[in-house]
C-alpha cells in the first residue's frame, strides 16, 4: 500500500520534485552504505548534471505534444528508487549479489540519460516554430545532453572494462566486498535492553572509553548484543540508531577465529573498502598499514568490531590500537583482556526474560498442539539458567512436540544436579537437546558433521548435502549457508572425540601453526578407521605431513587458507574414499600441487573445490572414471577448461552432475562439452564473464535441470535448447543480457519450473503456450505480467511472484547471530 501511495505521488509529481526526491535517496543510500559508492557516486553526478535539463523539460510540459515520454522517464525514476532501495539493504551476508545491482545501477543511468536526451530532441522538433533565440538555446542545451550521453557511455566501458566498478571483477573484489559489514540481526534480543543502554553510552558519550570488551561465558548473546548495537536506524527504535548515525559505514565488524591473524584480518578490512591489499610482510607492516588507512578516513568516527576473540589473538588486540581521534574497539570475548581495555560482563537473562525468550520459541502463537502447565515451563526455563543460547536450543527442540516429549524432557531436567555450573555442563546442557534428534538420524549426523567446519565459517549447505551422498538437490540450496554457534561446533566436536582415536566415526584435525596434535605424532604410521576426516589448518601451514593411514575413510575435508597448498601423499592411499571437499578460506585461489595424487581415487564420486586454482592436467592427463559430481566454486578455471586439447567428456565419462559458480574466468564452456552426454543437473550460476552457450547444448538429452542465474553478461539461449525434452527445471533468473527466449523454447514439453526473476527485459515468443507441464513461473511483477497472457493457454500454471524481502532473507542462513 506504501508503495502504490509512493507511486501516486511520483504520478502527480513535477519533474523537478521527483528528481529533487530522487537525488535525496541517493545521497543517503550513499551515506549508509559503502558497497556501491562508485556506482552511486557517479548516478549522484548524473542526477547533478542533468539539473538545469530537468528544469527545461518541466517548463516545456504543458506543450509537450507525446506526453508518454514524461510518463516513461517518471516510471525510470520510480524503478530508480526501488533500486536504490534494494541497494541499500544489501548487508554483508549476500554481498555476492553486488556485481548485479551494480550492473543495474549503471544501466539506470544510461536509460535516465538516454531518456533526458531523447525527450529534449522531441522538444526541439516540437518548437522549431518558437522564436530564433528560443531555438538556439535549446539546440545549445541538446548538444550539452548529447555530449554528456557520450562521455556517460565512455565512462561506463572504461569502468567496465578498467575495473572501478566492474561487474566481472577478480575474485578478490566482487566476493569479498562488504565481508566487514556488520551482520543483520536474526533473533529477538530479548532482555538487552540495559547492556545496549550502557554499551551506546561508552561507545558514544564516554571519550575514556576507547576499548571495550564485551567478556561473558560462552551462549551468553555476546554477538547478539554487538550485532545490535551496530544496526541500521530503521530495525527497532531500541537499537540505537544513532551509533550507525556517528560512525555510517565505518563500522566494521570482523569475526576473530583461532585460526586467523593479523594479516588475514587488515586483509579483509582492505577488501571492504575496495582498496587493493598489499602483501604484508608481517603482522606489525600490516599493523601500521591499516593505521594509515584508517588515518586517511579520519576524521570519521571509526568503530571496529572483534568478534569471539580466544586468548591466543590476544597480541593482534595490542597491535590494533592505534592513536587516532574518535577511533573505538569493541571486542566480544568469553575472556576480559584486562590489559586491553574496560571490561563489561553481560550477565545471564533474569527469571522474566528467561520465560519470555522460552515461551517465543518452545510455545509459538501459531501452535495448536500441546501446551505445558505453567510448572513445567518453570522448570525448564529453570534448568536453562538464563543462558540465550541454551534456551533457544531447548525452546526450539520442544516446539510442536508431543506432551509425551515434555514430560520426558522434564524428567530429564529433575534429573539435573547444578545444571551450567561450568563449560562441561552448558554442553552437557546442550547435549540433552541435540539427543532428541535420536529419531532422526540424517538430522543428528548433519549436526555431527558441522564440526568438521573451521570455527566461524560459512558452511555451504550443498557441501553437507554432498557429505552425505545425497540426490536430492536440485540446485534450489547453492546459495543457502550454515554458521554454527561455537558452543554446538564444540558440542560436536565433543561428541566426536568422545571415543579412541582407533574407534571414531570422524576424526577432526585442526593444525595451528604447524603444531601436530601429540596424539598424532606419538603414533607411528596411525591407521584411522573413521569413516570421516577432516583436516583444518592456518595460513602458515606449511604443507608438511604426517605419515598416516586411513583405508576406511570415504569423506575427506580439507579445509585450508594458503596461497599455496600441497595434497598429503597419504590420500592416494584411500581407496574407499567416495567424497573430497577442498575448501580454500583464504584470499585469492590457491595453486595445489601433488594434484595428480586424486588420479589414484578409484572410488571417488563426488568433489568439490572451492577457491582454487585448476591445474591444465585436471582434463589432460587424469581420468575420473567414477566421478559423477563435480562442484568448481570460485575457483579459475580457464587454463583447465580452454588450454586443454583433451576433451572433457574422456576425463569425466560418468558424470551426471555439475556446478560452476563464481568462476569469473569462465569465458566460454570448454570444446566437447555437450558430449557430457550423461548430464541431468548443470548449473552455471554468478558467472559474470559467460557470454554464450554451445550451440550443441541439444545434446545433453538426459538434462533435467539447468541453472543459468545471474550470468549477467550471457546474451541467450542456443535454438538447439528445444531438444532437452527431459529437463524440468530451467533458471534464468537475474540473467540481465538475455533479452528474448528462442522459439524451441516451446519444445521442452517436459518443463515444468521456470525461475525468471529480474528478467523484465527478456521478451516472451508465442511458443511458451506449448510450455502444457509447466506448473511454475517465478519472477518479478513485471515478469509476472508477461506470462499472464499466456495463462489462458497453461490451466496448470501458477505465476509467482519473488519478493524481494524473501531475495534477501533467504540466500543464506544465519550469518550474524550463530545458532
């Protein structure tokens, strides 16, 4: 309903009102956010030029005799504003959409631009009977608009192609932008109420306090409180908007994992502001380069956020201070630093907050089954002791059970003697809950599983989806992630090691600093029986290996952060090994030697390999004889895919599954790549540098599910797509360039889904009424609007339209606030 008042009023508007209004959106989109700062910049400068233009077209409005084209240049204003709305919103978790709504930001400009220019020329043919001196001076201002249309499109390619605001830029800059934004707020901070009070106060007000730690036991809402501190004004009034009013997009909000460092952390920080990194020669250089670049946006306030700090980063604490005026630290901590800074300790939830947040969760207003007596809930909540964490673990697990499950839960907590006395019994705690997945054994192993994850990292759903061999996945969760609060990572990290390193079911490494586990080095040629292993180290590892043996173990993860990492020998002895994820959380992709080792996995089916870069004997030289899914994420893939004679279909020729994502090197798919004749899932996703398709993709006959999205630089679809009569799935969505369907689209007689969100643009054929299966079309409005006319000939179809809200919820899981 606002929206349509909104749009009524830009109706009734003038010209100038509306790019007055126009023009004050942008300034403050520009203010909050700093993600798109270039593209809006330059719409700012545009809207700027294009003043005294807008003046005269208002003056003339009256005696305009095609009053549509005001209509059309009012409509690019209101699109203008959703856009830059949306822009606005876009926080840390799905920054990955940036080179999208930069791209549409900068095709915004061209069309005001090109409208304006448009709309004036009209205006000259339509006074050429007006005096001479009216004449002149409006040819005058059409060779300004014209002249100012040409420089506009010579910027927009030297940017596109220079890299200031390029939609296809390197891995570094397109994915890592926006990685310090302060997280959105995913929970209800029941209770904060006062810490936030005092908090804002001391980061505020009180100039002695420069450095604060935030220090409370482990599920206490450390992050929650912080995280909440730092939201937008237009969340909830007790937020406090004004500190993201004193420091804008100065607030930057870094997690702190034991396995990260200085470097890593200054890194990031540069990556955000869009400033290229230079290679640190030690932590103290890149100590004093982020003094110097934090000295530069000086005088601005600064707020820097240090999330979930262990006592062994207590030396990078010491090194980030820096003398510089209005400059603050907030550090969440379960340990006080006392040599850092002030120290304020959260308590735990009193008694009514505690029943509060209980009920919210355990007892939803929705839920029509079972409510416990008011006894019970008591005692429940009692047996929580105040512990956020812990109660929303509890809450949740109980929410829409049985009254046989609360009464066997309450004869559990009965049980409990001084229950979250210590660490151990939060986890005990913790453990009672996560026994209630008994019943579910896919749910508990996931649970079991997200321990084999670094500390503080996304978790890929599809990546858990692949752990446990499933075929389930259609393509639907590529954007969907993980985090874990540290207390459940540790919970299962307890659990997994709760039995001799001869008898886990997973054995979980973490290498810091070279430093071996002792159990490890103890043993001479170990042979581990576990089914998993996962191997976690930092970015000084060396690659140096122990001798081990593991001939049972069918999933391996390597999850690493080194510019250059070397596969341990002992994985070409692993000859059940059926799944290996290669995860790189570093920077830039990473060059892998000993990569012939995987020649050797004869068993191998699935693997995925993020942030690496592929090596040309990847299709020349070995032979993946089993493989049947593949995941390349981020990775650079060129020099495999195009450098290589070989064709794809003799190294892979099992292969019925394929991602591609975020390979921003991908510039054509490779020769001989529809011979893939055993396809039937392929998704090409967020590959901003696909311009084209095979012509022979006809060929994948077995294909059932095609992902195109967001490869915004891909011009269209190939005629021979008619002959994919399996495929049921096809995803276009944010496919910017695609301006039409071919005519064979209406031969896939066996479509049934069809994902076109943010494709306006693409124009309809009249074939699309053969589309009789087709059960789904989801899209925007205005793609929405295009398949209404053909409604009459698809009874079974239903349009959807994708709201935006649900564009940003739901890319990813919760990224904030650990759960």
């Amino acid at each position: 309903m606002a929206r349509q008042i909104a749009v009524s009023a830009v109706a009734g508007a003038g010209l100038e009102i509306i790019f007055g209004d126009f023009l004050k959106m942008v300034l403050k989109a520009r203010k909050n956010n700093s993600q798109f700062e270039p593209s809006l910049k330059r719409l700012e400068e545009m809207l700027n030029d294009m003043t005294p233009n807008i003046k005269r077209i208002d003056s003339f409005n009256r005696e305009l005799d095609q009053p549509e084209q005001l209509e059309r240049l009012k409509g690019l204003v209101t699109k203008g504003n959703d856009l830059v709305s949306k822009c606005s919103k876009i926080h840390n978790y799905n920054y990955l959409k940036r080179p999208i709504y930069n791209k549409k930001l900068l095709k915004l400009e061209k069309d005001i631009r090109d409208h304006i220019s448009s709309v004036l020329q009209l205006q000259v043919v339509a006074d050429t009977k007006e005096s001479l001196h009216t004449q002149n001076s409006i040819l005058v201002a059409v060779k300004g608009v014209s002249s100012g249309v040409r420089q506009s499109n010579d910027q927009i390619g030297k940017s596109i192609n220079g890299g200031r605001v390029d939609s296809s830029k390197s891995y570094s800059n397109t994915i890592l932008a926006g990685v310090c934004s302060p997280p959105l707020l995913k929970v209800d901070p029941v209770g904060l109420e006062i810490p936030l009070s005092d908090l804002r106060i001391k980061l505020l007000n009180d100039e002695t306090s420069q450095h604060i730690v935030l220090s409370a036991p482990g599920g206490c809402g450390k992050t929650t409180l912080a995280t909440a501190l730092c939201q937008q004004g237009d969340v909830k009034a007790f937020f406090f908007s004004d500190i993201s009013d004193k420091f804008k997009s100065n607030i930057l909000f870094v997690n702190v994992p034991k396995l990260r460092n200085l470097m890593i952390i200054v890194k990031m920080i540069f990556q955000h502001k869009e400033i290229e990194s230079p290679d640190f020669r030690s932590e103290e250089d890149a100590a004093n380069h982020l003094e110097r670049l934090f000295q530069q946006i000086g005088p601005d306030p600064i707020l820097l956020v240090l999330d979930d700090v262990w006592p062994v980063s207590e030396s990078i604490l010491d090194m980030l201070k820096f003398r510089i005026e209005n400059y603050k630290i907030l550090v969440t901590s379960r340990y006080e630093f006392r040599s850092f800074g002030s120290t304020y300790k959260l308590k735990t939830l009193n008694p009514a907050d505690a029943m509060t947040l209980f009920q919210k969760l355990a007892l939803p207003r929705d839920q029509l089954s079972y409510a416990p007596d008011h006894h019970i809930l008591e005692e429940m909540v009692k047996w929580c002791r105040g512990f956020p964490l812990v109660i929303s673990v509890v809450g949740k697990s109980l929410c829409r059970k049985s009254a046989a499950e609360w009464r066997k839960r309450h004869r559990e907590c009965s049980k409990a003697v001084s229950i979250l006395s210590d660490y151990d019994k939060i986890l005990d705690c913790l453990q009672s809950s996560v026994e209630a997945f008994n019943d579910d054994v896919v749910a508990k192993e996931c649970f079991m599983d997200l321990g084999s994850f670094p500390e503080d990292q996304r978790i890929p759903a599809t990546t858990l989806i692949d752990m446990k061999d499933a075929n389930e996945d259609d393509g639907s969760y590529n954007e969907h992630f993980v985090t874990q609060h540290d207390l459940l990572r540790e919970l299962a990290i307890r659990e997994s090691n709760s039995r001799s390193i001869e008898h886990r079911k997973r054995v979980l490494l973490e290498i810091i600093e070279n430093k071996i586990p002792e159990w490890l080095m103890e043993q001479d040629q170990l042979s581990i029986r576990a089914k998993l292993l996962s191997i976690s180290t930092d970015e000084k590892f060396s690659s140096s290996w122990s001798t081990m043996q593991a001939p049972e173990v069918e999933v391996l993860l390597l999850n690493f952060q080194t510019e250059k990492f070397s596969l341990p020998e002992f994985i070409e002895r692993m000859n059940k090994l059926k799944v290996l994820v290669l995860h790189n959380y570093g920077f830039v992709p990473a060059e892998l030697s000993n990569f012939p080792l995987l020649g050797s996995l004869s068993n191998l089916k699935r693997i995925r390999l993020e942030k690496v870069s592929i090596p040309s004997l990847f299709l020349t030289s070995m032979k993946w004889r089993k493989l049947e899914k593949m995941s390349l994420v981020m990775c650079n893939i060129d020099q495999a895919f195009n450098k290589s004679t070989n064709k794809i279909s003799d190294a892979f020729p099992k292969l019925v599954e394929l991602t591609i994502d975020y390979c921003n090197d991908l510039e054509e798919l490779p020769t001989g790549f529809c011979d893939l004749v055993l396809l039937r899932k392929l998704r090409i996703t967020n590959c901003h540098k696909l311009l084209a398709l095979p012509e022979d993709m006809g060929n994948l006959l077995d294909l059932e599910v095609l992902r195109l999205n967001s490869c915004i630089e891909l011009t269209g679809l190939p005629g021979s797509i008619g002959r994919l009569h399996k495929l049921q799935i096809l995803d276009l969505s944010e496919c910017l360039s695609v301006t039409e369907l071919p005519e064979q689209i209406g031969q896939l007689h066996d479509l049934r889904k069809l994902y076109m969100i943010e494709c306006s643009s693409c124009e309809l054929p009249s074939s699309v009424e053969n589309l009789v299966r087709l059960k789904e079309v989801i899209g925007d409005q205005e793609t929405a609007m295009s398949w209404n006319r053909f409604k009459p000939c698809l009874p079974s179809l239903t349009i959807k339209v994708h709201k935006e809200n649900n564009l940003f919820d739901s890319q990813s899981g919760p990224t904030g606030d650990k759960s």
